[in-house]
C-alpha cells in the first residue's frame, strides 16, 4: 500500500484462511470500500457467502486442536511475537488504518500501540492462567481448570479496526481460542495485515482467520452451529440482533455498544486540564468513539468562561489530509455517514440549540481532497435534556454544553440515558470525585482526564451500551470456561 493520501489501491485478497490470504470460495455482492481522505475507491470488497464462513470455522476449528493443547506458557511466546513484529510494523499499520479509517496518522499510531501493548498483556496472562484446588472431607478435593471455549467469532466496527481486532483476538487466544473476525466491510483492510502477523508469529495455520462482508456474512457467522461465542462492537440495534441470533444457539456474547456518555466538570476543576479532557471526550477519531463524553456538563459559575475556551480551542484544531504530521482531524468514514452527523446539527438547531463553532463541512484547499467527507468540530451550546444532540449518539464531532447547579441534579441528569458506556468528572475535590463516579451507571469512569485505554484496565457498558468486558483480566471470563473436577479418595458411599 502506498503512503501517500489519493494513491492507494488495494490487488490483494482481503479473507484469510487456512494461514493465507484468499479469495472468498462464494464472494457475492461486491462493496466499494473508500479512502474517507479523498472519496476515491480503494478496492471493491466480495463479501462471504454461507460456504466461505464454513470454510473459515472450519479452519479455525483444525487450528483450535493445536492451541488449546499447548501451556499457556508457550501460547505466551507465539503472542510476545506477535506484539513485537506489530511495534516494529507500526508506521506501516497505522498508515493503512489512516487510508482506510480516515482518522489522523497521530492518532493511528496511538490506536496501533494500544494494540500491540493489548497483545502483550495477554500474553503475560496467558502463563498464568490457573484452576483452584479445593478440599473436600476425608481427604477428596476438587479442581477447576480454565479451558477455552472454542472458536470465537469477533465482529468488528469501523472506527478502531485493527485495535478492536487485537482487543477481541488478544484474550481469545491467550486462554486457548480459535477466532473468525469479520471486520466492518467499510474498513477491511487492517485485519487481514494481523491475520498475517500471527501467522509470522507462529501460531497454528487457521487459528486467526477474517472474512469480510456486511450483514449477511455476520449472520452466517452468528448462526453457525460450530462456532462457540461471538463478541461484537457496534450500534445497539445490531448488537440486539446479535444476541437474538446466539440466543438460539445458547452462545454466550460480549457486546461493546453505543453511547452517550456524561463528563460532569466542576467549578473547582482545574480548568486547562478540564478543557482538555473535554476536547479528548468529543473529538478522537472524528468523534467516531463509542465511549465519548459528547454531554459536558458544566457548573453554572464556570460556564462562561469553560464554554469560551471549548470554543477557541476547538477552532484551532487543525482539519485535512490525515497523513500529515501536524493534522489532529481527518475525515469522517464515509458520506452517508456525515449527511447523518449534519442531519444531527441541523435538527439541533430547530430544536434551539446555538452553534457556538463548527458544525459545517471542511472543504480542504488541495484539490485531491475536495470529495472528502470532512467537517468542522462542533461545540452547541443552549442545549435542554430532552434535545436530540443531547440523547442520541451522534458519532461525530460534536460536543453539547449543558449547565448544571448541583450534584445531587447533574447525577441525575448524567444517569437519565437508556446508555451507560462510560462517564467522566474534573474536580479537585477527592471525595466528590469518587462519590459522583460511584453513582454513575456506566461501566467505564474517568477522573480527571477522558478516553485513554490502558490494556490493563476492562472496558464495557451497563444498560443499553452492553455487557460483558474488554481488556483488563475481567476479559478472560469472557473467553473461557470453568470446568469442575470432583475427585473421591475414599469409596463410594452409595445411597441405593
Ligand atoms: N460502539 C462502537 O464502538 C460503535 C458504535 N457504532 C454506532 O453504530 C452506528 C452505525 O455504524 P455501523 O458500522 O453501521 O454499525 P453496525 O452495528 O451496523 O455494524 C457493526 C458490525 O456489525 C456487522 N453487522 C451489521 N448487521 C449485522 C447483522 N445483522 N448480523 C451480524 N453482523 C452484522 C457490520 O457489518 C459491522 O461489522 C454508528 O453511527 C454508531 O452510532 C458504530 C461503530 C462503533
Ligand atoms: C480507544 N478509545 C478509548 C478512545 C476508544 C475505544 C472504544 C471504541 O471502540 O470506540
């Protein structure tokens, strides 16, 4: 792939089975993939058929029969390489997620080194994964082993593609997985540049495997009977879907959902860092973050002066071309998606919210990236509530200023969602800050600062943002399963 932005197409088979990249054994539909960059056709897509998803568990499942059989120990090593060859890859990685995603080659880097450094935590994990030994009455005991489930079916979204691949990947096949990931079809690139890692790595040919589609592919995933948990990132609505369909299979299922998270800013906060948080909460990745803090709530007696430096600093962040060093906002996925984002801005205003910056679309001067899907961040203010920007996820850059008076009234107001990903306060006050966290009801809380992911910390939602956990040792329960060993010393006391 080239490094340049308006030059990139992309020959090479986008599906991996068996250790290799191939042709899907039954693509159908064919689906433009786009450089957000510059609205240009980086590859047409095939998406899988019903054949193709088999052959894929299939060769996951030849794989499974390896792994699952080697310690952990030695899984350990297969993976430490697989984060090696990703940091030594990085530029490159990151460039292609850059091309594909849109986001900011800064930012890209950022996302490619909390993927390698997800892999390596795993891998330390992976060594010491361990069972209890219990003892029972007259000298019997009991054990439990932690044993991996099978093959893992990750379904992936847009606006992180090779960091969720690792953070679905990394746990599965520390505790002994096989996995199928199937990317979103508008960015398919970066999982298959993985796929190839493990398998420079050395694990097991078929133990990483990705096939590429929409929908229908999902589905055939979702449905197949050897496949034994699916672990999805993406909008509520599919994410209900998901379930419907592992329901009937009884597959348990990790859901990584939408949000529309509240950071509560305090009066006594310190007010650069508070500022920058809330830039950090809004506007990563185009704002295309499931976890951002998109309602600010401010306290009344700093609400002038916090909202005028939101503003200036928002203005200043510098939009176009991604792959420059010194850009910080690259292009929103695609089209349709902005027209939904502008929908957003433009229904805010009738409902009376002020656009104190942004909000319009960004028409860079180089003329290669005149058809971009680029707009400004934007920053409203005079929002009530029961707004539409205020209680649905825009996924996009912009950010809703909401006074408030109280803690008692702002907690009330942060938890009156359908979502709970996550939720944020500045202050200097130690024991409102945790008191507040405490009674948030979202799953991932930040205390002075927003939106950065240590590996080593779980990551998921309550409500309607899903369950289950990402990252951190909590993702290991999600991954495996614990099987009971009852062992008799003595003779069998039979009631019969
Ligand atoms: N929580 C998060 O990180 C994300 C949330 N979203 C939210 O979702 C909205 C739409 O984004 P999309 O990418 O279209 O999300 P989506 O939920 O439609 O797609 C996510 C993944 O699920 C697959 N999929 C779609 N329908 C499926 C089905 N019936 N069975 C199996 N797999 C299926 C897609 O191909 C993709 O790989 C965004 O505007 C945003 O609100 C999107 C991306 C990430
Ligand atoms: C990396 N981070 C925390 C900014 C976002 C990760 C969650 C997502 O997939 O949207």
């Amino acid at each position: 792939m080239s490094s340049a932005t308006g030059t990139s197409t992309v020959q090479q088979p986008l599906n991996y089975r068996g250790g290799s990249r191939v042709q899907p054994a039954d693509g159908g539909q064919l689906e433009d993939v786009f450089e957000p960059a510059t609205g240009r056709v980086l590859c047409k897509l095939p998406c899988s058929g019903e054949k193709e998803v088999d052959l894929a568990v299939q060769s996951a499942k030849a794989a499974f029969k390896i792994w699952s059989q080697m310690s952990g120990m030695e899984r350990c090593r297969v993976m430490l390489e697989a984060a090696r060859i990703i940091r030594e890859q990085r530029d490159e990685i990151a460039t292609m997620e850059t091309i594909n995603n849109g986001k900011s080659i800064f930012e890209a880097r950022v996302d490619i080194d909390i993927s390698w450094q997800c892999l390596e935590y795993y891998a330390g994990l992976a060594g010491s994964l361990a069972g209890e030994h219990i003892q029972l009455p007259g000298g019997s005991f009991g054990y439990t082993r932690r044993e991996p489930l099978g093959v893992c079916v990750g379904i992936g979204a847009w606006n992180y593609p090779f960091q969720i691949a690792c953070w679905k990947s990394g746990p599965a096949l520390a505790c002994g997985n096989a996995m199928v990931f199937k990317p979103s079809p508008f960015t398919p690139i970066s999982a298959v540049k993985l796929a190839e890692i493990f398998t420079e790595a050395g694990v097991p040919k078929g133990l990483f495997n990705v096939v590429q589609g929409g929908a229908a592919t999902g589905q055939f995933l979702c449905h197949h009977p050897d496949v034994a948990k699916i672990s999805f990132t993406g909008s509520v609505p599919t994410g209900m879907k998901i379930m419907e369909m592992a329901a009937k299979g009884i597959k348990p299922v990790t859901l990584e959902l939408g949000g529309k998270s509240p950071l509560i800013i305090f009066s006594d906060a310190d007010l650069e860092n508070a500022v920058k948080g809330a830039l950090m909460a809004n506007f990563l990745t185009q704002g295309e973050v499931c976890c951002n803090g998109t309602r600010v709530f401010v306290e009344r007696k700093i609400l002038d002066t916090f909202t005028k430096e939101v503003v200036k600093r928002t203005q200043k962040i510098k939009i176009g071309d991604p792959l420059l060093e010194d850009t910080r906002m690259g292009a929103l996925i695609n089209r349709p998606h902005l027209n939904r984002v502008q929908g957003f801005i433009k229904q805010a205003k009738e409902q009376g919210a002020e656009v104190l910056c942004g909000g319009d679309l960004y028409v860079p001067d180089d003329p290669k990236l005149k058809n971009g899907y680029y707009m400004r961040p934007c920053v409203l203010g005079n929002c009530k509530d029961d707004m539409t920007c205020v209680k649905e996820e825009i996924f996009g850059p912009v950010m809703a200023i909401l006074p408030f008076d109280t803690e008692e009234e702002v907690v009330e107001r942060a938890n009156a969602t359908k979502f709970g990903l996550a939720g944020g306060v500045f202050t200097r006050d130690i024991q409102k800050a945790h008191r507040v966290v405490a009674a948030l009801k979202a799953g991932m809380c930040f205390i002075n600062n927003y939106n950065i992911s240590p590996v080593e910390l779980p990551f998921g939602g309550y409500k309607s943002s899903g369950f289950g956990r990402e990252n951190g040792r909590a993702a290991i329960e999600y991954y495996s399963q614990l099987k009971t060993v009852c062992v008799e010393m003595g003779d069998v006391e039979s009631v019969f």
